[in-house]
C-alpha cells in the first residue's frame, strides 16, 4: 500500500515540475509565493528541461505503481502469507442445497 502513495506523490510531483515554466498551477500560500521547482531548477540552470524532468519522475511513477501492483498479485496468491500453509478442500462433505435441516 505504500507504494501505491509513493507513485501516486510522484505523479502529483511529476505534473509540479512540468508547471515550473509555465507557472499556471494556483499555488498554496498566499500571493507572494515562490515555485519552487521553478526556483530550483533555474538555480541549477535546468528550467529549460522542466518536462523532460517531468517525463522522467512520471515513469518512476508508473514504474512504483506497477511494481505496487505486482507485489500485491504476488502477496495474495501466496498460500503462507498469514504464517500458515491454507490448506486446500479436497475432502469437504458435498453440500446439497435442497437439504434443509429442521
């Protein structure tokens, strides 16, 4: 489940960062408020790249959420994940349903 927010904060960060130049996003804060991945990455000389940086943060995105998701197939089809095997019905009693006790 953690890694299921983590991609999720890395997607909402992702479409942060491709705002840098364009700054159309409304800011928390009040009006006197900095971008601040516009502040960073213009003081790295970088706010020319803000989409490609974007791109990049996007695909790690994608990638936490499908390994999130294949860890959680992987997690319920494992027989021990409780601390005991579950033991599969193969010599239940049939039920019938026209039985009816009383």
């Amino acid at each position: 489940m953690t890694l299921f927010w983590f991609a999720q904060s890395l997607h909402n960060v992702s479409v942060y960062i491709a705002d840098a130049r364009a700054q159309q996003l409304p800011l928390v804060g009040g009006e006197y408020v900095i971008h601040d991945w516009a502040y960073m990455l213009s003081r790295l000389r970088m706010l020319r790249d803000d989409r490609s940086i974007a791109d990049l943060v996007r695909a790690g995105a994608a990638l936490a959420w499908f390994a999130a998701l294949g860890g959680a197939l992987w997690h319920s089809r494992r027989p021990w994940a409780y601390g005991h095997p579950v033991p599969l019905p193969t010599d239940a009693p049939a039920v019938s349903s026209t039985h009816v006790a009383g």
